[in-house]
C-alpha cells in the first residue's frame, strides 16, 4: 500500500497517506481507536471501497487494475459476526467460494472435509445448519471457511470481537496454526491488544487515518512511539511485560513535593501539611536536587525562621530517570528508603518513585512466573514482604 488515502463523500478523510507493505506469510494486526480507519483499509484491500489516492498492489500487480469480483474471490474475508448463511448447510456454506471460482464437486467436497478438520469440529457438522452451531463454533466455520478456496490472503475485521475469551483464545490458536502452517497472509483488525501482541509479526497502530507505529510486538512493548501507544498498551502490561527493560521514567510519580534551600522552617511545616508528606526534596532555583529535609530535621529545630539549607542533608540517594526499573528495585529494596528522587542528565528533579508502586510492579512481574502458594518466587519477592512488614506500607 503507497500513500493510500480515502476521502468519503462527506469530506471525511478516513485513511491518510497509509504505507505498508506486507512480506508473504506475514501476520498484520491493525489496532487503534474506533473511527480510525481500519475498517477503510481493510475495504479497500479487496475493494470495496476505491481510494481517492494512492496505490495497492499485490504481487506487484495495481489491483485497479485486476477485475473486482476476481480480486474479492482471491482473498478470504471474515468480519465479526457476518458469517454463514443461515439457510445453507455449513458444507455448503464452506464451500460458496470454491463453487463460485468453478472447482468440481468432488474438489469441493474434499475442501469442506479438510476445512471442518482443520476448525476441529466433527465431520459430521457438514450437514448442520449454522443455527444449530454455537456461536464459537459458526465463528470457527467463518475462519476456515475464508480459507477454503485456498486464498493466500485473509482479512479479518475484528472476527473475534463478539466471543467470550475462551472460544476467543481457541480461535486465535486456530488462525496463528492456520497462518504458520499454510503460510498465509493475514491481515487482522482487533482492538484488543493482548491478541494483537499474540497474534502479529507485526502491528500497525492507528489514529485518526494514520500510521502511528508499525513495528514488531516486541518492539513495540520495548519502544512505544509516544504517549498515544503508551496508553494503548496500557502501563499495566508494559510492567508486566517487561520488568527489566522499562525505565524509571515510565513508572515515576511526577511533580514531588520540593522545596528551595532559602526557604525557612516555618515554610517547610506549611508545605509538609499542605501537601501530607514527612519529607521534601530540595532542589535549587535551576531545580537541581541537593538535598532533602523530613520530620526528624523539622522536629529537631524551634527556630521557625532557620533557613532550610542550614536544616536539610545534603547526602540524599537518588535513581536517574533513564535507570531500568530492574536494577532499581534492588538498591531501594537494600537501602530499605521508602522513596526515591529521581532525576535527569542534569541532575534536576523530575520525579519520584514509592516504595509503594514498586512493590506492585514486582508482584505484577512475578505472579505470572511458577510459584507455590505460600513460597515466594524469588529472592527479591521475600525481601519484599520482609520490608513490607517491617515498614508498614505506604511512603
Ligand atoms: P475503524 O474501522 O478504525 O473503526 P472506519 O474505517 O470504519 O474506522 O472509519 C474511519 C472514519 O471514517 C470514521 O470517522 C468513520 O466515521 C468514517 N466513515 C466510515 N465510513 C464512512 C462513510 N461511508 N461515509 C463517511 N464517513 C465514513
Ligand atoms: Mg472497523
């Protein structure tokens, strides 16, 4: 696809400059917002819809050019909850497109055999009408049949939008098979990004009719383009996805209490109250971090007009903010603080990272892993919970 573009009627412009060009046997997933031109993609790809502009090609041949309904007969399409038709046995529901491209019977047959293997359904569902089916099941016809006249490109439109996640988990089993097995090229639309990061060689994200990444799962996970693919993904999974490789800076409390050296007691009491926390860091007027001041220093002085760079300590320990959360968590576990500063290049304050968020990330990382009930995972699991106890929870 080159510099595809699809204005509507309305003035709408639906699908702006979308490039993508698509190896053999590759498994594409399209995620992104409602209404952000997927569906005209995808339309487009068989046409059924034309572009205004630009140009699609499949083995290297403009499909303006090839005859549409050929075009159509030569890709396998499924969409969510369209499927069989209702007054066809599911034999011949599989076997509508093979008949329309003029296989013989007994091809035919032999396809519908194969397809219904394939769905691991019994053989014997031939002969059953669509309502007889559950509704996993007509969907896992609506899969294989897509692929019954042997097409070498499949779209699906959010096939599995309407099922539950078991039947959902079976089927995306089915077509990850179907796609590594018989090579085809898929071309997949979901807007649920555990299945996308499942099923994809590659995820194309979309707003607004345009490409904002398109990359591997795993590049994606490791290197979101911006905050739009950061809140796709969801911080949640990119936790638990990745524990090692996430930045202090993706998970920091932003904008920590700080406040400036020449400030006096009097100043930090009202903040620290204002603002319930026992300790503030102290940054300088180029929002440098030097120091912080807590309630040990504040209780131990009555001189309300003490200036706080005669009060605070200048050793304070703090992370960088490109600092991978791995390595982190285990100096704040050893040094057993309840938070930590975090910083830029330049030594400013950007941020601050709780004991507290850490230990969820943690717990997150690790509940996946083989554990018994009561052991804890891992080392960094038990100090944990020993720091825990000790403490008593939050910063
Ligand atoms: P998606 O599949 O990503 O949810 P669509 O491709 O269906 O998005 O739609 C993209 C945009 O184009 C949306 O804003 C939608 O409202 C608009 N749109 C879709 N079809 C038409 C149409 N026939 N006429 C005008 N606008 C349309
Ligand atoms: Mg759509």
């Amino acid at each position: 696809m080159e510099h595809l573009r699809k204005e509507y009627p309305n003035g709408k412009i639906a699908v702006d400059d979308f490039n993508l060009e698509v190896g053999k046997g590759e498994f594409i997933c399209f995620i992104g917002t409602s209404g952000s031109g997927k569906t005209t993609t995808m339309r487009m790809i068989n046409r059924m819809l034309s572009q205004t502009s630009g140009t699609i090609k499949i083995n290297d041949q403009d499909i303006a050019k090839m005859d549409p309904v050929k075009l159509r007969r030569s890709i396998g399409y499924v969409i969510q909850n369209i499927g069989l038709m209702p007054h066809m046995t599911i034999q011949e529901n599989i076997e509508l497109v093979p008949k329309l491209l003029g296989w013989s019977k007994e091809k035919r047959a032999q396809q519908a055999h194969k397809m219904i293997e394939l769905a691991q359904l019994p053989d014997e569902m031939l002969q059953r009408y669509p309502g007889e089916l559950s509704g996993g099941q007509q969907q896992r016809i609506g899969v294989v049949r897509a692929l019954a006249a042997d097409q070498e490109i499949i779209l699906m439109d959010e096939p599995f939008g309407a099922l539950d996640p078991i039947t959902r988990e079976s089927l995306q089993d089915l077509v990850k098979h179907l796609q590594e097995d018989l090579g085809k090229t898929f071309i997949f639309v979901t807007h649920d990004m555990d299945e996308a990061l499942h099923l994809a060689t590659r995820v194309v994200i979309m707003s607004q009719g345009k490409q904002v990444q398109v990359d591997t799962p795993e590049n994606i996970l490791r290197h979101p383009a911006n905050e739009f693919v950061t809140n796709l993904i969801g911080e949640e999974r990119l936790i638990r996805a990745q524990p090692n490789i996430l930045n202090i800076n993706q998970i920091m409390r932003k904008n920590p209490v700080a406040i400036s050296p020449d400030k006096t007691l009097s100043d930090t009491i009202d903040l620290m109250h204002e603002k319930r926390v026992d300790t503030l860091l102290v940054t300088d007027d180029q929002d440098k971090l030097i120091g912080y001041i807590d309630l040990d220093d504040v209780s131990r002085n009555t001189d309300t007009a003490t200036p706080v760079s005669q009060l605070m300590n200048h050793k304070v320990f703090f992370v960088q903010d490109k600092a991978l959360i791995g390595d982190t968590v285990q100096r704040i576990l050893k040094l057993g603080v309840k938070n930590v500063p975090v910083v830029d290049d330049d030594h400013r304050l950007v941020g601050i990272v709780t004991r507290t968020s850490l230990v969820d990330i943690v717990y997150d990382a690790l509940r996946g892993a083989p554990a018994t009930d009561e052991q804890p995972a891992s080392p960094i699991n038990a100090d944990i919970h020993a720091a825990a106890t000790r403490e008593g929870g939050d910063a």
